[in-house]
C-alpha cells in the first residue's frame, strides 16, 4: 500500500470514528435526557392548602356540627385524617416559617409574630425547584421576601380571601414539569369579608365553643368565621375539579392545613389543642383512606413533602418523614411533639409537649395574664367576654385569660380532659408523669439551644387594640443568645432514643 493511500485511509477512518462518536453522543444524550423528562413526567404533583386562623375542630369531618365544609369532608373521605397533627406555634408567620424550613420557630430565626425568614434558611419549595418542579406560592405569605427564591412564581392571591386565582394558576402551568403549590388563604382571618361564595349562619342555629361567652355578639362574630371557611372551602372544591379536569388528580398529593387555631379568646396563639393543633388531610397516590393518632408536627411536612418527590430531605431540617404513615396509620415515626408561644402582640413565652395522652406546658410568664390581639377586647367575642367577666357572668371554664398569675405549669390528660380546662400537675398520682416531661422538654430547649430572652419583646398594644404610648421596637429573641438559628438537633423524637426513665403505669 502506498504511503499516500494509507494516509486517506487514517483520514477517512478518523472522520468516520468522529461522526460515530458524536452519533452516539447523540444517542446517549437523547437517552438521557428523555430518561429525565419520563422520571419529570411521572414525579407527582403537590397541593398544599394552608388555611389562616382555622381551628382544628372547626370543620365537619372533625365534628363541628354547624360549618358546612363539604369539600373539605369529601378530601378527608378520599384520604388520611390526622387526629393528632400538632403545630410549632399558634401564630401566623412564625408557623409558616416553621413548615417551610422544617424548623422549629426558635431555630428559623424568625420566632416572633412578623419576624421575616432569614435569608440563609433552607426551605423545601426551594429544593423542589431546584429538581425541576415548578413552584407558586399564592396567597398569604407573611414569611418576607427571602421565600422569592424558592417559588417560580409568587402572586398575592385574588379576591376577599385570596383564593380567585388558584385555579387559573393550574390552568396556566407549564405542562412538562411536575408541580408545587402553595396555596394560602386569608380565610379565615379577621376582619370578616362576606361574598356570595361563602355560606350564611343563623347566629341563633350555630352553638358555641365552651372556653367562650354565651352571648350575641360572640354568635354574631362566630357567623362571619364560618362565612370565611365555608369561602375557603368553596375555592378547595374548585382547585379538586380543576386537578380531575386536567387528569392529574391521580397523581396529585393534597395536603390540607391551618397555621394557627381559631381567632378566638384562649384558641389562637395558645398551646391548648385548641390553639396549637391543626385539621390535618392528606389525599395522594398510595395514601391510606382512613383516620390515625398518629402524633405528627408541622416540621415533618418539609422532609414528607421531599420523600413523596424522591428527594433527599437536609440535614438541617428538624422534622422526620411520616410517608409511612400515610402507607400505614397504624405506624408511628414519632413520641414527641414540641411547641411555643413568643410574642403575638403581647409578651408571651411559654413551651408544650405532647407525648401519649399527655400535654405539659410551662410558661415563663406566670405573673402575667395570658394574651393576645383575639383574647383581648377590640374585636366583639373578646369584647362581650371582658363585659361578661365584669359582670360576674362567666363560668371556670371561661376565665382563663383572667388569670393573673398563672400556673407556672401545666399538665393534662387529653383524653379525659380534651378541651384542657382541669390542671392536672398537682395531683399525686401524675407526679411522675409531671417529672418525666420536665426532663423531656429541659432535654429538647438544652438540645435545639432555646432561651427564655432576658430582654423580651414588651407589649405593643393595648386592651382595646390600641398601640402602646412610647417608642415600640422588638427585644430579644427567643434562642438568639445561642445562635439558635445555626443548630439542627430536633431534640427528643423516639422515647427510645432518650435515657431518661419512663413514667410505669401510663
């Protein structure tokens, strides 16, 4: 062969291999890339329906006799019902937080009522749009403007109660990603807002909770609560027909929720279940249609919602996955929750556990009265129980917000006592279930670097709502001195994993 003919030989074999190569280069990346869009295309969806001020009874499928709520019933009848679904705080913005970083108020940096998210905080929206979901947040946001970065697409809502544009939002999705939505509602917040897609109350026909006055301006006030519940649960219904109109609704997680308990004196802000637990739905692919006790806090929904995505959940996150519980009720992912109250208007710090059928609370306050914006007189259920307790007119279980001091502790029996109306910490035979909680929740504000702030954030308003004569401004927050907002130890999760001694006879 001549020298000339092997050199154009080499040539042409070089350029052949190179079209080869970039051939299968093609090939590959073709693969690769349609692998991706198929693992896209199959990744569930996710709703999360955040209701404001809703209480946790305060709707059919968990026994209110009065609200009509069918839509919301009709997600419990297609779902897990959680029975025991407990929030980190009673109080709007430190509560979102709370959820959306997986993190414990005194750990987010924003413990506080209308403390922004700091910046640096890992928030789970994010990681969904990092891995290819698209994410909306519509709605009330109320955790400042550091959450930009974590929703594709961020709007204020439409209409009295911010819900008109959720739909129009799914219609207008793109359509080859897997979705996230964060829909917020100012139902059922103050002041009241009436339209022809809510319901109307007879305030003659409705009854009334028993930690309240038995009068007519509380039924009246109670009327326009459920108003604004029966609106939310209009928009829920239309988001569920939008999700089967577009044939997602199979491949749809829904998770249904409030941040706080209802606008009403000793519910919101409070650790009573009345305050401090949450109405709880979740509907979804392979979810058990049925009803657990299961104990569950709202920083287990950050890792839950990425475990349902495929993905990892951070080591910075303090909640624990309960994706096996909604395979299984009967499973338990955890035997404690934990829960505070900071400021809300007025000074507050107090701390909950939940373990079994026992609540514990201590408050850091004892000699002050126990309040906030709803408990005290500017709006009309606070107003005519101030009135009534002036008059001499109210029974024991409707003085709480009177009592001046309190109890430095708190203990009770929920299943003998679920409304915890009866302080249980001085009877003799709960000693140590008294002593054994202590130590638990020493454990858990030790472990997630909690203070009790030597400064604290004095009160801002009046009995009547009115600001405060003086220069206002925030004082110490609660685990700042620790440098709270750096720690990621969740404290006491399993009784198993804890060493010290366990009650006998409970």
């Amino acid at each position: 062969m001549s020298s000339r003919l092997f050199l154009s030989l080499q040539s042409n074999i070089r350029r052949y291999s190179r079209k080869v190569s970039l051939l299968l280069g093609f090939f590959l990346g073709s693969s690769v890339l349609a692998r991706s869009q198929v693992k896209s295309a199959s990744q569930p969806n996710i709703v999360l329906v955040i209701v404001d001020d809703l209480g946790w009874g305060d709707v059919g499928c968990y026994g209110n006799r009065y609200v009509k709520t069918p839509n919301i019933d009709a997600l419990g009848s297609s779902g897990l019902v959680f029975n025991n679904m407990y929030l980190t705080a009673s109080s709007c913005s430190p509560s979102r937080c709370s959820i959306i970083t997986g993190r414990f108020p005194h750990n987010t940096g924003a413990p506080e009522l209308h403390d922004p998210l700091p910046a640096p905080q890992v928030m789970f929206p994010e990681m969904l749009k990092q891995a290819g979901y698209y994410t909306v947040l519509s709605g009330k946001n109320h955790m400042g403007s550091s959450v930009k970065k974590a929703f594709d697409m961020i709007s204020p809502g439409k209409g009295p109660g911010a819900e008109e544009d959720w739909v129009p939002i799914l219609q207008n999705r793109p359509r080859n990603k897997p979705f996230f939505m964060w829909f917020a509602s100012h139902d059922a917040h103050r002041d009241w807002q009436f339209d022809k897609n809510g319901d109307d109350y007879d305030p003659e026909r409705i009854g009334v909770p028993p930690m309240l006055y038995n009068g007519p301006e509380t039924r009246k006030d109670l009327t326009g609560y459920y108003h604004e519940i029966s609106r939310l649960d209009h928009y829920l219904g239309r988001v569920v027909d939008e999700l089967k109109r577009q044939g997602v609704f199979e491949n749809t997680y829904i998770i249904f929720m409030s941040d706080n308990g209802s606008p009403f004196p000793r519910n919101k802000v409070r650790l009573y279940d009345s305050g401090i637990k949450s109405p709880f739905i979740v509907t979804g692919p392979g979810v058990d249609v049925n009803r657990t006790s299961s104990l569950v806090s709202a920083i287990d929904i950050a890792p839950t919602v990425l475990a349902i995505a495929g993905i990892e959940a951070d080591k910075r996150m303090q909640g624990k996955s309960f994706l096996s519980v909604l395979r299984n009720p009967q499973n338990t992912t955890r035997d404690f929750v934990f829960a505070e109250h900071n400021w809300h208007v007025f000074q507050g710090y107090e701390r909950m556990v939940r373990y079994k059928n026992w609540l514990y609370i201590r408050n850091g306050f004892p000699e002050r009265q126990n309040l906030v914006g709803e408990s005290a007189r500017n709006f009309p259920a606070g107003r005519e129980l101030w009135d009534a307790y002036e008059k001499g007119l109210l029974n024991d279980n409707q003085k709480d917000v009177f009592m001046k001091p309190r109890p430095a502790e708190e203990l009770y029996n929920v299943v003998q006592d679920p409304l915890q109306f009866t302080n249980a910490a001085d009877v003799t035979s709960n000693k140590q279930m008294l002593s054994y909680l202590r130590e638990v929740l020493d454990e858990w504000i030790s472990e997630t670097g909690d203070s009790k702030p030597q400064n604290p954030t004095a009160d801002r308003d009046d009995l009547d709502g009115k600001p405060l004569p003086g220069k206002w401004s925030k004082g110490e927050k609660p685990g700042e001195r620790n440098n709270a907002g750096s720690i990621s130890r969740p404290g006491p999760v399993l009784e198993k994993d804890i060493k010290i001694k366990r009650p006998t006879n409970y």
